[in-house]
C-alpha cells in the first residue's frame, strides 16, 4: 500500500508539478500558485489514506497484544460453525471470551467477514483464555489471520455490532480495547444497537423492561442512590425501595478489585452513591430486577453526571 500510493505520488508530481521550464512566458503568477495547490493538495490527500489504514491495522495490533499476551503460541487451528463454536480438527470445542452473540431471531445485526472466505485464505486460531466450562466448551481469544493481517474475532464483532461486551477475562488495555470497539457500534447505531428500543440497554427506573429481561445480558445505566453493606455483600441501590427497585450486588471480598480498577479514574465502591454509572450483566429477579457484578469492568461511572439523571 506504501510502495504503491509512493507511485501514485510520483505520477501526480510529475502531472501537476509546475517545473519552470512547462511555465510559459505567457502564464501569470496566479496561475503557477493554483498549480501549486492543486499539487498540495492531491498530494496532502495521498499521503493522508496510507496513515488511516497503518492506524485501523495498529488499533488490531494492539488489542490482539493486550488481550492474548503471551499466550500467542498456544493457539489451535479451528472453524467456525453454524452455532457459533470454533471447532478444531481434534474436536475441541471453543467459544469466543468476552463476547455474547444475541439470538439470531432478534438480532438484525450486520454480521462480520469473519469466517466468509470463499478463496480459503483466511484462518482462525483459538488461543486457551482459560478452562473448559461445564459443557465441555474452551474460552479462546479468535484470532483471524488473513496473509500478514491478523485481526482480534472479538474486537471485530464489537465494532460490526454482532455482538455485546461481555467483562470475563478482559482488563487493562485489552478491557479498554474491546470496549472502545462496542462503543463504536453503539454510536454509529450498528448491528444490535440499530434495533432501537429492543437494544440490549435500559435505564435502572425502568423495571418493567429489566424485568422481562431476566435470565439475559444487558446494560443498564443511570444514578445510584444509595449504598448498603453486610459483611459478605456490597448493594448499589437505584432505588429507595429495594424491594421492587433494581440493585446491583457484589462480594465484598471483590471489593478490592473493583476499587483497583475504579481508582485509575478517582472513584471507589465506598464513595459512588449519586453517582451515574454503566451496569452490565445477567439480570435475574429477587425483589425486584438485579445484577450480580463479578468482574470489576461490569461497573462504569460515567464523568458527565447529567446523563441517566431521571432514568
């Protein structure tokens, strides 16, 4: 791509460089100044493509460092089936860490290039994210690699709105990276974030809705307004009546963790209440709609505190 815009350039120097002796006694100084920036110009544009596209493939470089680490060279040859598994030659079955694909009778999302490679040039590796769950199924990082590009099945899947960000394993820079890559989607209204209302978000004050979403992943969002304690459970109340209002849990034996994470940007599980935070997770139903946090990247404050003020 370098080499070729480089001739490209070469080609538009020599048609638009206004060297002296093309400059006829007859054309005026106006004339060679717009040459010139015409030359500026075409030139400022052709140099401009090739660092967009070294900065997409960085962005892929960089969140494939962060999230697999050093694990790199335990990676597993699979294909990608039509229930979402990767499945390699010796019939290990793996699934994608840190993603959850919505049901495809209510997704109407643009579904990735991933695993749509007629010519046969592309191929996915799993690499071990942790142990096998019960159903036998191996969390893997899904790298794709297509000759010298490799890509990160996750990151992409978050930015094409396939799928919804879902805190396991993820931290640091990987967390950030795969994060920033739904919020993409979700700003751009892609994929499942295009589907309005039925959009896997809610407001905490809206129970009605968190309610018939027992049992799914969703986010939720708006302004904690109290905090409560025992010595084996933190509550972040959204509500001033935990009976029927949506609460969201953790241990407190994770409260460290939570704390490690939220003090990078100033905050710890102590000082949230009126705060505006993101939830994600599993809602289930115990006096009224809850979500137990178990990973420190379900809980987001978020610093504009005007958003998800009166749900």
């Amino acid at each position: 791509m370098i080499e070729l815009n480089r001739l490209r350039g070469q080609r538009v120097f020599k048609e638009y460089w206004p060297f002296p002796e093309k400059i006829g006694a007859e054309e005026s100084v106006k004339g060679f100044a717009a040459r010139n920036w015409m030359f500026s110009v075409v030139w400022l544009i052709l140099l401009t493509v090739p660092s967009v596209a070294d900065e997409a493939g960085r962005a892929e470089r960089d969140a494939i460092s962060a999230c697999v680490a050093d694990n790199a060279h335990t990676g597993t040859l699979v294909e990608r089936s039509a229930n979402g598994e990767f499945v390699a030659g010796t019939g290990q079955r793996f699934l994608a860490t840190d993603i959850d694909f919505l049901p495809a009778e209510n997704a109407s999302h643009s579904s990735s290039n991933i695993g749509d490679d007629p010519k046969g040039s592309q191929t996915l590796e799993a690499i071990p994210a942790g142990p096998a769950n019960r159903w036998g199924l191996i969390p893997a990082w899904i790298v794709v690699r297509n000759g010298d590009t490799l890509e990160l099945l996750q990151a992409d899947e978050l930015e094409t709105g396939g799928a919804i960000f879902v805190p396991e394993r993820a931290s640091g820079s990987c967390a950030r990276h795969l994060r920033q890559a739904e919020s993409s989607a979700r700003e751009q209204k892609t994929g499942i974030w295009a589907r309005g209302k039925d959009a896997p978000v809610h407001s905490v004050t809206d129970l009605e809705n968190l309610e018939a979403a027992a049992g799914n992943y969703v986010i939720a969002s708006g302004r904690i307004v109290s905090l409560g304690k025992t010595r084996s459970t933190r509550y972040l109340n959204f509500g001033r009546y935990w009976k029927t209002d949506f609460t969201v849990t953790l241990k407190a034996s994770d409260e460290d963790r939570f704390d490690a994470i939220l003090s990078q940007n100033g905050w710890r599980i102590e000082n949230l209440a009126n705060k505006t935070v993101e939830i994600r997770g599993v809602v289930q139903v115990r006096d009224g709609p809850l979500i137990a946090l178990r990973h420190p990247e379900q809980l987001v404050v978020i610093e504009d505190k005007r958003a998800g003020r009166g749900g």
